[in-house]
C-alpha cells in the first residue's frame, strides 16, 4: 500500500504540476539519473562469474525467455489488436518486452528465490535492451494498416524525439552504470556500503522522483485530453494483459528456487522505464499510449504484496534431502 500510495502521490503531483505550469520539455539527463540510481546499486554485486551459473541453470533461463518474449508479447499483440487503438496497443506490447523492473530483485529476496539466478536473469533481460528497441522501432509501421489513424491533434513536436535511438537505452541503463559501478568498486567502497543498507530507500525515492517530473512533461498532459472511453479501454485491456501475466506466472513457474525467480521476472514489468521510452514516441502513437503504462504501476504495484505472499507462504522446494532418502 505504501508503494501505491507514493506512485499514486507521484503521479497526482506530476500532473498538478504540470497542468500550472504547462508542462515542461524533456531532459534527457534524467534517463542518466534513473539508469544510475535504479541500475548501479544493483551491479555492485555482479561478477562476470556470475554467468557460469546459466550452464548448470538452462531451465530457468529457457523458461525466461520464451514465457516474456514468445507467449507474452503474443498475449500482448492480440489484446491490443482488440482494443483498435495502436497507442494502447503499443504500450501493451512494450510493457511485454520489459520483464523485471527496479524491484523485482526485493521480491526474489523475500521469496526464498535463487538470488543469484534471479540476478543473472535481470542483466540477461537489461542485455536485450538493444534488440528490443530495434524490434519496438517497428511496431508502427508494421501495426498501423491494421489500427484506425493516429488522432495526434495537439500533439506535434511535443514528443522529446521522432523516434527511440537504439542505443541510448543501452548505453544509459547498461554500460554507463555497468562502468560507474567498477569505479565505485575500485575506489569508492564507502558508496557501495551505504548502497547496499539504503538500496530500497534510494530506490523508492529515485522512483517517485522520475515519475513525478515523468507525469509534469508537457507529452503528459495530453492525459487531460482523453476520452472516458479511452481510459475504460486502456484499463480494461491492461488488466487483461497482467491477468495472462500473473496466470503464466503462477502456473508455469514451479516452487523450487529457480521456478520462484523466474516467476518475479514474469509477473512484473519495468514500468519506469516503458514511461520513459513513451516520452520518445507519444507522437507517433497518440495520447493513448501513456494510459496502459500508468494502469500498469496501479495494478504491478497493488498486486506484488498479494503475490509475494503467494510465493512466501509455499517454502521453496530444494528437492530431496539425500540424508533423508538414505
């Protein structure tokens, strides 16, 4: 409730802001601040030995990618085609290609997951940022002939950019903090110690800060220009999406540590950084596709309690203890 309550606070704030004022213009520093933030407190615990683990842990990671990149975004093109809107349609899609997020290594911790798989998935799933961006670059024209037209009236030139550079995201939430992180390593151990104690606190308030000044965007505003109809679709075929989700995760996840961090993975989204990517493309794809993605904090948020207390009350299944078998 209180990470709801501080998005839900982010987002009101945000738009408050934004609708006095205007609405500012996009500064890119601010993907640098979140890639910091959110992205190197993690990577101070990553070894490139931590890869060895895949060779003894191919099922998991198999399971990883075809649940996430085949079923899920095939759940995702098909509930967006219903909606004939190609902006909910799109975040949809976007949502299904950003597995994890800045609090699913908390959830694989509390869960009694393999923490080090879970981690492992989490660069692996970062890694494929660069395809993704390609893949996402294009959705619209290859969808649009099958959409009603895009009504981008009163949005021209208000997007930060015409399209995503592939690789910026990359760059900002892969390498840059992957370098910061060996620095701090190397030279600032203090700032790894206060990290490591302070990391859900960082994380949180990182969190509310990127949202709200997100949510204050001129692009952001174009949510007052939404019809009712519009925010009934975009609700209704989010929680649709997150529904198959949620499901996939629960039953076709197993209770062993690797199934249960495998599981987070499935069952949350990186929500941040799809609001991000959706400054880049509103005018292409229309007011409607910043909706699903401000849904998604709703229903990820409100549903992750109910579901880590899913996964904490079934103990992870180890196998059989061979002093009891003998």
């Amino acid at each position: 409730m209180k990470q709801i309550a501080l998005i839900v606070t982010a987002i009101a704030l945000g738009l408050a802001v934004g609708k006095i004022t205007g609405g500012f213009e996009f500064f890119s520093a601010v993907c640098l601040v979140a890639g910091i933030f959110l992205v190197t407190p993690s990577l101070f615990k990553f070894h490139f030995s931590d890869f060895a683990v895949i060779k003894t842990h191919t099922g998991a990671i198999f399971k990883n990618l075809w649940i996430n990149y085949l079923l899920l975004t095939a759940a995702a093109l098909v509930i967006g085609y219903a909606s004939q809107d190609i902006g909910i349609a799109a975040a949809l899609f976007l949502l299904a290609l950003l597995p994890g997020g800045g609090m699913v290594m908390m959830w694989i911790k509390v869960s009694g997951a393999n923490v080090k798989i879970g981690f492992v998935i989490f660069m692996l799933n970062l890694a494929l940022l660069l395809p993704i961006t390609l893949i996402f670059g294009q959705f619209y024209d290859i969808a649009a002939p099958y959409f009603p037209p895009v009504d981008l009236t009163g949005i021209d030139g208000m997007a930060a950019a015409k399209s995503i550079k592939p690789f910026a995201p990359f760059m900002i939430l892969i390498v840059i903090p992957f370098v910061l992180s060996r620095i701090a390593l190397a030279f600032f151990q203090g700032i790894v110690v206060f990290t490591a104690n302070h990391q859900q606190t960082i994380s949180k308030i990182t969190m509310f800060g990127i949202v709200f000044y997100l949510f204050s965007l001129k692009t952001s505003q174009l949510l007052f220009q939404v019809s009712l109809m519009d925010l009934l679709i975009a609700a209704v075929t989010t929680t649709a999406f997150y529904a198959v989700t949620f499901a996939a995760a629960i039953k076709l996840t197993d209770k062993t540590p690797d199934g249960k961090a495998v599981f987070w993975h499935i069952a949350t989204r990186y929500i941040t950084l799809a609001l991000i990517l959706a400054v880049f493309s509103v005018d292409t794809f229309g007011a409607t596709f910043i909706l699903p993605i401000m849904f998604a904090y709703f229903i990820q948020i409100g549903a992750a309690g109910f579901l880590a207390k899913i996964e904490i009350e079934h103990p992870a299944d180890t196998g059989p203890n061979p002093a009891q078998s003998a």
